[in-house]
C-alpha cells in the first residue's frame, strides 16, 4: 500500500493497493474530503495504469451510489451507472 497526500497537509488522500505485488496498482481509494471514509474506489484489472471501473460513494454513507467504466481502455470513463 501507498499512502498519498495530494495537498501536503499531512492526511491522506488516496492510497494504492499492489496486491499480486507485479508493480502495478489494482485498487486506488480516494478520500476527498479527508473525512476518513473512500468516496472512490478505481479498479485497474488489466494493469495498464488506468481505472477500469471507479465505484463511487457519494453521499457518504458507505454504500456504492454509482460507478463508471472504460471499456475501450483509453482511459476515459465511457459508460456511468447508478444504483
């Protein structure tokens, strides 16, 4: 795991989890607000440095509110679902 602070105020932002240890991040979390809890989580299940699939907490209730996917692999979301 690999903790980020992104704006240097000494709490962390995202982290990174290299779970099969190949040197490639399969989860990213993001924390935005710093309030402790994921508001993300991106999933790169190819290893080609770009989420395939972000999940998204957007209420703050600990329950995914929706999720985007790449599915041509550019690195762009190309489809956004809600749940």
């Amino acid at each position: 795991m690999t903790d980020y602070d992104l704006n240097h105020d000494g709490v962390t932002d995202a982290e990174t989890h290299d779970y099969n240890g190949d040197g490639y991040s399969e989860t990213t979390v993001y924390d935005r607000n710093e309030d402790g809890v994921a508001d993300a989580v991106g999933v790169d299940s190819n290893a080609d440095g770009y989420n395939d699939t972000v999940y998204y907490d957007d209420n703050e209730d600990g329950h995914v509110d929706g999720y985007s996917t790449d599915t041509n692999g550019n690195g762009v979301a190309d489809t956004y679902h809600s749940v």
